[in-house]
C-alpha cells in the first residue's frame, strides 16, 4: 500500500514546524525544499517520508503530545516571555518535543488550555470556521440586567466586528456587594473578547476561568497540573470541528 499524499504546508504543520499559515508563506517566500528541489507552489502534495527542509532545517515528524493544562493566572499563553514572566511550556521542561498552546488565555485568565506540538490540530482548533464551544464562568462587577444578557445571546457589535450569539447564564447576583456571577458559552477567540463583551456593558470582570473546552473540561486538576488527552478525546475534538466548517 503506498504512502498517502498530502499538502505540503499541512505536513509541515503536523511536524509541530510552525502553523499551516506560516508555512504557506515560507513556501510561497522560498524557503521550503523537498527532496533537495525548492517549492514555491502551494498546492504541492508530498509524502511525509519526503526529504523536507524548512528555513534549513530537516523536518521530522514526532509523535504527537496533546495535552489539558489548568493554567493558573499570572502565567503567560506563549513558549517564552522577554520579561522573564512564567510561560505555561514552563510546566513542562521535562517533555523534550517542543509544544506549543493552542490559542490564548489572557495573563489574568485562568483555566482550560490545550498544549500540543500538532500544527493541524492547533489550525483546527482555532481557526474561525471551526466552531468549537468554549465555556467561561466569570465574576464581574455590576448588576448584569436580562436585556443585556438578551443582547450578547443576539450578538453585540466590538471595535472588531459583530460577535457570534453566545449562551448566557446567571448563576447568583448580590445586590449589596454589587457582583454578578455568570456562565457564558462562546464559539469564537478573538483577544480577551469575553472581558470585552461584557465591558460593553460596562462590567468590568474581576476574574475570569475557562472551564470547558467542547466536551474537556478539568475535572481532577488543579492549577498548574495537566493530563494528557486520550485518543477518544482527540478524535471527538478533531469531528467537532470538521462538523462545524
């Protein structure tokens, strides 16, 4: 049975290289070369067996790492910090492979974060077409009234575009010490769109944990600790998305 054929820049992504995105632009900028000949064109196809070389560097395919992390506040989204700041890859210095986080959590957000060094699966889940569920509980301060909660269940308009209709739920209100807990369910991952949404509003959150991911969530971790995904769990995130093109 001979080896299957696939897009150059969707290989390089599933080599944990860089995202499928980045790589069309290095092939289109010359710098990617399979068996020793330069592609430019895009819609090349190529084996994973192919001799490819990326910025001049051989790739290779690892075996895939996903991981659940309960990433606390105070930590930043990102594999490094120029300010010496902890990165969520500091929580893992014993995994050899290089791993990146799959989207963002803000620096003051804490909670569900999938690391991973799977390019595909990274496009996969973050790119805007595929309409994976994410769940927020959050603490703001104000009395969040139902109309508002009606406007952000439409949409409501951001300095970057309508939002996509979210699901809204009050847990408790008090009165006294004019605070709102609330549960809010969005498709999308714009930069800290949850604390905008509501500062449109005028509520400022005070704190804010992702606690779903589509069917994940953090049962059993505390933060700072993580698990890896099981093969059942891969496979459901990966239909998720497909089904929400």
């Amino acid at each position: 049975m001979s080896e299957e054929l696939d897009r150059l820049q969707k290989v390089i992504a599933k080599s944990g290289h860089t995202s499928r995105r980045k790589a069309e632009k290095l092939i289109e900028e010359g710098k990617v070369y399979v068996n020793q000949k330069q592609v430019t064109e895009l819609g090349t196809k190529v084996r994973e067996s192919d001799y490819i070389v990326v910025e001049g560097i051989p790739l290779e395919m690892p075996n895939k790492l996903y991981i659940l992390f309960h990433k606390p506040t105070k930590v930043i989204t990102s594999v490094s910090d120029d300010k010496g700041r902890t990165v969520v890859t500091d929580f893992f210095k014993d995994i050899k492979t290089r791993i990146f986080p799959v989207g963002r959590l803000d620096y003051d957000t804490s909670g569900l974060l999938i690391l991973t060094n799977d390019g595909e699966f990274t496009n996969l889940m973050t790119h805007p077409k595929y309409k994976i569920q994410k769940k927020y509980v959050a603490k703001l301060k104000g009395y969040l009234l139902r109309e508002e909660v009606k406007q952000l269940e439409k949409g409501i308009k951001l300095e970057d575009g309508l939002t996509q209709p979210a699901i809204v739920k009050v847990k408790s209100q008090d009165r006294e010490r004019n605070v709102t807990h609330v549960e809010i369910t969005i498709t999308e991952g714009r930069n800290r769109q949850v604390r905008r949404m509501f500062s449109h509003f005028g509520h400022e959150v005070v704190k804010l944990s992702r606690v779903e991911y589509g069917p994940l969530n953090l049962k059993g971790l505390n933060a700072g600790q993580g698990r890896t995904l099981s093969p059942h769990e891969i496979k459901v995130m990966r239909h998720l998305a497909q089904d929400g093109k």
